[in-house]
C-alpha cells in the first residue's frame, strides 16, 4: 500500500509541476514506481492509478500536446482542484492554527499541509506542540463531557479496578484530559488519565450528584512534575535570557517570575518533588542555575558530577 501511495503522489506531483499535457509513455519512463518490464503490467498499473486520482477528486484530463491534436497527453487543471483562497483574516488563521493543534484524532494532530491550503499560518504563530492526545476513541472524551456536563454518574475500570464517579470536571495537563471527581468507592476526590480508561459509560439520570461549592478540577491536578511529591521546598532559579522565554512558557501563573536588567529570568516556585525538578533544570543544560536553597543546588550539582 505504501508503494502505491508514493507512486500516487509522484504522478500527481508531475504533473503539477510541468503544467501541461504529457503522455503516457513520458509518465512512464520520468515517474518513480512505473518502472515496469512488461507493457500489459504497466498499463493495468496506470489505469487503476488514473481512476484512484479521479476517485479522489482530481481532475485528471485528456488534452492535445500541440495544436495539431495528433498526440494527447495528461494534465491536471489547477483552477479546477486548488481550493480557492477563502480571504481568512490573521486572527482567523491564527484560531484555525490554534484549533488544528490542540486536539489530536487517532494519534496524530493536523498536519500544516491544511493550514497552507487556507493561506497559511500566521505570522509569529509558535511552533509549540500545543496538541491533546486522544488516541484512537475519541468517544471516551465526549462521552466524559458529556457526564460533567449533566452530572451523570459516570462506571469505567481503571487500574484492573471498577470504578463508579461522580465527574467534577476534565483537565488537559502535558498533552492529555484527565477526569477528575470524587470516587464513589471511598468518596474521595481522584484523578484518572482519560486514554486509560477503555470502557467508560454514564450511567443514571442527569443532576446525580451536586459539585462542592467553588470546586476548581485544575487545581487537582499540579501543573509540572515537580509539583507532586511529598516534599515542600521553595526554590530560585536563574534562566538566562536566550532561553528565558521558553522557560516563562514552562511556569505556571502560580510562580512568582521577574527580569532582571540584562534580560534573565528569576522565578522562585514550589517544589515538592526534587528529582522531577532537577531533571527539567539539567535540560536547560547551563542556561539555568538554581541560586535558593543551597539544599537542593547541592543535589542538583552531585547530579551533574554523577554523585548518588
């Protein structure tokens, strides 16, 4: 199948790029994958490929080579396949950019080939993987908004464990929807990653259940690794100014940020996991120095120096 693809794509891209006809016997012998022997074979391969262009919505034609009309060849009309421009506005493509990467169907997020066709994206748009991640059953997230939104009680098994909950809310955190709600099992508030939950379905009437009053869903879950753990450390990091707009777009609004005259970032922020911590500091590679407390700077270098 892959073969086919590509030799599907070859043949369409020939025949964009001359831009006038060519005949068979041209395609045969300038297009990669028609490189067969036999004659019979290359022609019931051409056909089937003609009508799988057609088929997909390519104008595929027969025209004259020359005013003579003696030898036909292929072309494909552009003004006829192209989409025409639609006249988007920067604010429209830069929330058509937004959209197409928030959410990924099937494993995989909107390629930018889409966005060229509508006119591009816009100009400073982040290249950022902003995308969500929700495998190949998108019905379990629907369904599971569905339940927030009603107050539906929601059964599914998680961790080899039946579950029955009452859905407060759905988080995004790092690339996927979280569930949040308390666990009828043992009444307390939990968390569960929405693409390990394989059977999730709602079950009673709409209004089963009220939500606590002024519940926030995001804030059971920590924004970074480091937020979770059993360790309550205030920390002051340093980000120098080349890479002290990434490290701003990795903070949560939770953290206290401030630029100093030559542009570096100093952020003091909550740890209460150190290992999570010192594993995002070392990829800032010597861009980024922890200056408060000395405990945790010491851990931090005895890691650098393969120490413990």
């Amino acid at each position: 199948m892959q073969n086919v693809v590509e030799r599907i794509l070859n043949l369409l891209a020939f025949l964009l790029t001359v831009e006038r006809p060519v005949t068979a016997e041209e395609i045969r012998h300038t297009v990669a994958g028609y490189d067969q022997g036999n004659d019979e074979a290359w022609r019931r391969m051409f056909e089937r490929d003609k009508d799988l262009l057609r088929q997909l919505g390519i104008p595929l034609e027969l025209r004259p080579t020359d005013v003579w009309e003696v030898e036909h060849g292929y072309v494909v009309d552009q003004d006829e396949w192209a989409l025409p421009d639609p006249g988007l506005t920067d604010e429209e493509r830069a929330a058509l950019l937004l959209a197409a990467s928030v959410v990924q169907i099937g494993g995989s997020a909107t390629g930018p080939e889409a966005l060229l066709k509508l006119g591009g994206a816009p100009v400073g748009a982040a290249g950022e993987p902003l995308a969500a991640d929700l495998g190949s059953d998108q019905v379990t997230v629907a369904d599971a908004f569905v339940a927030v939104g009603e107050r539906r009680l929601v059964d599914f098994t998680y961790r080899d464990k039946a579950r029955r909950v009452a859905p407060y809310g759905l988080v995004h955190r790092r690339g996927h929807w979280y569930l949040v709600g308390e666990d009828r099992g043992d009444t307390t508030v939990k968390v569960f990653r929405l693409d390990r939950i394989p059977d999730l379905a709602t079950s009673g009437e709409a209004g089963a259940f009220r939500r606590p009053e002024g519940f926030d869903a995001s804030t059971a879950i920590p924004h970074a690794p480091w937020e979770a753990g059993g360790e309550d450390l205030m920390a002051t990091v340093r980000f120098d100014a080349p890479i002290a707009w990434w490290a701003r777009r990795q903070l949560g609004t939770n953290n206290a940020i401030e630029v100093d005259d030559d542009g570096n970032l100093i952020a003091t922020l909550q740890v209460a996991n150190p290992e999570a911590f010192i594993g995002w500091i070392l990829a800032f590679d010597d861009q980024a120095e922890v200056l408060d407390p000395p405990e945790l700077r010491a851990r931090l270098l005895d890691r650098v120096a393969g120490v413990g």
